[in-house]
C-alpha cells in the first residue's frame, strides 16, 4: 500500500503527506520583500507536506539573480510572516532555502559593483546569473571574475547563515535548508577542483573541504536548533562549472556521516540528470541511506511512479517535486487521483507578475 499521500513524522514536524515542493527561484519580488504575490502563490501550494521556498538570500553580497527575496532585513522577515502565516493556516509545513551563490554572480547584482565572492578566483565557465545587461535592462549576464574570500570572511559568511536562520524563525518558519547543492558557494567549497584555497578550508582533505559547510550547519544548529536545521547537496551534479572529482562519494558520505551524527531535520539530494548533469547512481544512494540516519529526500524528474518506488525500497523518506508544482497548484490532489497535469508556459518561469505565478487553476480549470 502506498505511503506517498499519508502523513510522516520528520524531526519535530508533523508532514500532511511524503509529498515535498522544491524549491524553485521564480524572481517575483521588486526590492527582495515577499509581497502578496508570492503568498498568494505558496498558499495555493500548500497541500504538499513539505514547501521548501525558493533560495532566500543571507546577505545583500550573497544575490546572483535579480528579484529574489531575502531574509537579512527585518522588512524582509516582516515580508515573510505573511506567506508562513499562508501556508499554516493551510496545514502545510514550510521551511525556507538559506541562499549564497558565490562566484555565480555578476557585479550589477553586487552592492556598489564589487566582485562577487568564493572559496577562489576562478570564474565559472559558460556559466550565466541574471543581472543588468549592456543596455541597462534585466537579462542573463556572464559571471564576473570573484574574488576568494579570506578566512575571517568566511567566517562572517557562516554568521550570515546563522543570522538568516534566527531571522527565519522570526518569520514563522519551521526550519531551514541550506543550499549546498547546484554549484553556488557551499559546493565551491566541497569541489576539490574549484577549491583552490591554502587556509582552513582548502581542498586537500575531507575534514578541510568539508569544515565550511559543516561550520555553517553547526551555526545554524546553535542558533535555531538541529530540527530546525536541514541541507540540500547535489552528488554528481555539473552545474555551474562544477567538475566531477574522483573523490565524490567519499564527499558526500562523509557528509552523511557528519550530518546523521547532527541529527539534522533532513538532507535533501538534489540528482541533476533532468538538468544534463550525471543521475546519481543507485549505488551511490543507497551508500547514502545506508550511512544517513534521518530523513531523506530526493528530488529531480520525480513522478508518482518512481516516489512510490524509491519510499517502498526503503531509499528515501520524502519525494520532492520541482516543476510539475507551477503549473499545477494543486499537484497533491492530481497526483492521489491519477489525474492530468497541466503544463507551464517557461517564458514565465522567471520575472514578471501575476500572469504564469499564481493564475494556474486546479484539475479542470485553466490558467487565467
């Protein structure tokens, strides 16, 4: 019998179903303030068990892309109070994506046009952010060359997860995830072929490639505690110039290690095949579930079929959906009913208004 549309217990957190939205950068706000738009839009959303928002920026240097919100002003956390309140109200469970993008940014994206920062000064390869082109209008740029963060600046750069993390809570969400997955700041630690740092944090162990994004989940635990505290990683992906290394599993299950030792809310594996990167292997994820003892979710060209499979074998705890969520505000319902879904128009995937954001209509009615 499937368990997908029944409830589970996740660390303190009582989930309506295994069903999970993942987060997904839609760039719906003007100056970084969630708006009503954007309550409008989880609300309706909210019959999954799990939301987990788009990626929230922890500092105004930690932005890639225009339009996205943060959680370092109290406007924002008043801006946010509105959208947890939304979705409580509806019986979901929301947790927000702590965001640092690195060297995936652009100096117009960057307060007074200083380069962005990462664990190097390597600049990513054909790798794009969103920002202000040539001819001053919002457009895909090329990244700019960063500038490697000194030690002491990486420490402050763990404070500013911790403080994002009190912040969220202010703002009545259950939790956080950190987004150390798809190539932003947190991965260009872990990547021993874009980590090319001599301090602390450099490269050549595990312990050091891995002290970052562990100091930062230990930062966040003292603050808002391990419950609260959750990760998002993505083994094998090749996103923004993120090259394979020989040493990946050995990453990552040290990481599953290190975090089921936490007690950590959950660990959220991001498989990147639907984005051209390598799938995770089954291997691989299977080591992971053997070696990480809580909550576990997947998410990446998930269906019905392949989320009831992966929870029966015993893989994974929670299966994520990203895309099919847009264009199908009520996917949970959908999905229970072997219903039909509707499909998203991508020129509005990004930017813009209430047009593609929040005028999807349930099974049987169509977008405004």
């Amino acid at each position: 019998m499937s368990t997908l549309f029944q409830p589970y217990a996740m660390a303190e957190h009582k989930l309506a179903n295994r069903i999970a939205m993942a987060p997904m950068t839609r760039a719906r706000t003007a100056k970084g303030v969630p708006n009503d738009l954007m309550v409008a839009y989880y609300r309706q959303r909210a019959s999954a068990g799990l939301i987990v928002t788009e990626g929230t920026s922890i500092s105004s240097t930690a932005e890639g892309f225009l339009f996205i919100p943060g959680l370092y002003r109290q406007d924002q956390v008043q801006g946010w109070r509105k959208v947890t309140d939304a979705v409580h109200a509806e019986g979901s469970t929301i947790f927000t994506q702590l965001w640092h993008v690195g060297r995936v940014s652009h100096v117009s994206n960057q307060p007074g046009g200083i380069s962005p920062v990462s664990s190097t000064g390597q600049i990513a390869k054909n790798a794009q952010a969103w920002g202000i082109t040539a001819d001053g209008t919002p457009g895909a740029v090329d990244v700019s060359k960063p500038r490697p963060l000194t030690t002491d600046e990486v420490r402050g750069v763990i404070s500013d997860f911790a403080n994002a993390a009190a912040n969220a809570i202010e703002a009545g969400f259950d939790g956080v995830e950190l987004h150390g997955a798809n190539g932003y700041l947190i991965e260009q630690f872990l990547n021993p072929l874009v980590n090319d740092r001599t301090d602390a944090y450099r490269a050549d162990t595990l312990e050091n490639r891995t002290r970052f994004v562990l100091e930062a989940v230990d930062a966040v635990i003292d603050r808002i505690g391990a419950g609260h505290t959750a990760i998002r990683l993505s083994p094998y992906g090749g996103l923004f110039d993120m090259p394979y290394y020989p040493e990946v599993d050995d990453t990552y299950l040290f990481l599953a290690d290190e975090l089921s030792r936490r007690k950590v809310a959950y660990v959220h594996l991001m498989d990147q095949k639907s984005r051209g990167s390598t799938a995770i292997p089954d291997a691989f994820l299977s080591a992971f579930r053997d070696r990480y003892q809580g909550t576990l979710i997947l998410a990446g060209g998930m269906t019905r079929e392949r989320a009831e499979e992966l929870i029966a074998s015993d893989l994974i705890d929670i299966a994520a959906f990203g895309e099919p969520f847009i264009a199908n505000p009520d996917l949970v319902v959908r999905l229970k009913n072997s219903l039909a879904l509707a499909s998203a128009d991508r020129s509005h995937y990004y930017g813009g208004g209430a047009h593609g954001y929040i005028d999807y209509g349930p099974h049987g009615v169509s977008a405004a």
